[in-house]
C-alpha cells in the first residue's frame, strides 16, 4: 500500500513538473515594442505573426521568436574610401534602421544589424568615388541622403527601413589637411583685404558726401544772403524813389549847390558839370536877381 502511494506521488510530481514546463515553454509575453513570428512544423506565414500581449504556443508544434520593431543603430567603424580625384579618405558613420516586416527579417536574412553593416561599408566606398573631394567635404547631407536610399533599396527585402544616415567625421590625409589649412588662410586673409578696402571706400564716400552737403548748404546761405541784400536795395531804392516824388527843381538846385561847395573845397582844379546843371541854376539865378531888385527898391 506504501509503495502504491509512492509510486503515485511520483507520478503526480512528473505530471505537475512537466505541465509546468509545457506551460513554461507554450506561454509568451509580448512586449508592445514586439511581434513575435511562430513557425509550426518550422514554416510560417504572416497569419502567425502574433501582436503584443499573453499568447500561447501549441507545445512541440510551435517555435516563436521575438522581433523589436523599435528604431535601432548601428555604427559604422572607420572606413577608407577613394574620393573620384583619387584622394584617400577615413569617414565614419552612423545608420538608424527599424523593423518594418517582422517576418521577412527573420526568414530574408539571418543577422539583420550585420548583413546591414556590411552593406553600408561597400555602399559608401560607391557614393564616394562618383564625388570629388571638395564635393565630399562640402555636401556631407547630400552623401547622407545618397547612402540612405542605397541602403533602403537593400534592406527593404529583409523586412527592414533605413530611417537616417549621419557621417560623423570625415578625415583627408595629412597633405590634403595642409593644403586646406594653406588655403583657408589665403581666403581669410582676402576676405580682410576686402573688408579694409569696403570700410576705406565707405568713409571715403561718407567724407565726398558730407562736403557736397556742405557746399549745398553754402550754396543756399550765399543764395539766401543775395536775396536779402537785393531787398534791402530794392527797399532802399524804393524809399529813395517815394522820397524823390517830393522833391522840386528849387531842392535839386540847393542839392547842386551843396555838391559844388565839397568840390570846391577839395585840391581838384578841374570838374565836369553836367549840362542839367545850367538848367537848375537858372531859376537861382532869378531868384537871385528878384531879391536884389528888391533890395534896390527898398533903399531908394
């Protein structure tokens, strides 16, 4: 009775023991990051890629593996490509790829990341050795976009995408560093040349220009000054004019007269009188014969 006890222990122990395994192995968790392809009797088809979440495998029958779907990197090591005018050159990058297609990244190839990396070194010695060099040392986001597409047409067929492609650093050899660094200070130094002659040339423009608006502005106190003297002048000659319109023969003649005595009175021995001189004194001179004829009358 004992040993029929024992033997049944045992026997329920195997039979917990391997339900235990079996769920152990039939039983899978999912991540949301996942997508698990089963393979029954080892064939598959995309009506067994299993989506996030707890999901069963039918023991013996089924196998699953697990796929990240998540953006991933790889780096590239050091590579040494020809440029087209035969300049060596060292570039290293970076490639960001994802899973699109879990179930072509498992049955299309075996290492997805390395198969990827080995792509991508051949690929860039390509792009390099169709572009010069100053065009690989100036248009490094055409060469990432290049590489991209190149390795997007490959990867596609193993279920996956390249997203992006970065060069981290790409290294000329010593004599072509040399070089750059000759030139580059050639183009500084022209660079200030060209800066110190705009400067002189600006300043030199801004003195023409401050004289010109200096000979505008004399210009236009000499023009104004003019205009203020021709009014006084035509001021005055008014004045004299609407003073003139008072004066008689008799006032001219006296002015006459006062004229003669400053001649008289000076060292000139010989004057010009003007022939309406006469005329003036005329009337003086009967004036002056008028008095005296009173004056004679008076006395007799």
């Amino acid at each position: 009775m004992a040993d029929s006890m024992t033997v049944l222990l045992i026997v329920v122990v195997v039979v917990v023991v391997l339900a235990l395994f079996i769920f152990a192995t039939s039983v899978r968790i999912v991540n949301q990051w996942e997508r698990m392809v089963v393979k029954r009797w080892g064939q598959t088809n995309p009506g067994l890629v299993r989506q996030p979440g707890f999901r069963f495998l039918v023991p013996v029958m089924d196998s699953g593996t697990k796929v990240d779907i998540r953006e991933q990197f790889i780096e590239v090591p050091r590579q040494t490509a020809i440029t087209k005018d035969n300049a060596p050159l060292s570039v290293d990058f970076l490639i960001y790829w994802k899973i699109v297609d879990p179930l072509m990244s498992i049955v299309n190839v075996a290492n997805f990341a390395g198969a990827l990396q080995g792509v991508a070194a051949t690929s860039l010695r390509s792009v390099i050795g169709d572009i010069p060099l100053d065009d690989v040392l100036s248009q490094r986001e055409r060469i990432n976009e290049t590489l991209r597409l190149k390795l997007d047409e490959v990867t596609e067929r193993w279920g996956g995408k390249v997203t992006t492609v970065e060069i981290r650093e790409i290294l000329p050899p010593p004599a072509v560093q040399e070089a750059m660094n000759r030139q580059l200070s050639a183009e500084r130094t022209r660079r200030a040349v060209i800066t110190e002659s705009e400067g002189t040339r600006q300043a030199t423009i801004n003195v023409a220009e401050g004289d010109k608006q200096s000979a505008i502005l004399r210009a236009e106190g000499d023009r104004q000054a003019a205009i203020l003297r021709a009014q006084g002048f035509s001021n005055a000659l008014q004045t004299i004019f609407e003073a003139a319109k008072g004066i008689d023969q008799k006032t001219m003649a006296l002015q006459y007269l006062d004229a003669l005595k400053a001649l008289g009175s000076g060292p000139a021995t010989k004057f010009v009188i003007p022939l309406e001189f006469t005329q003036l004194i005329g009337p003086i001179g009967a004036m002056v014969k008028s008095g005296m004829s009173k004056t004679g009358d008076d006395k007799s």
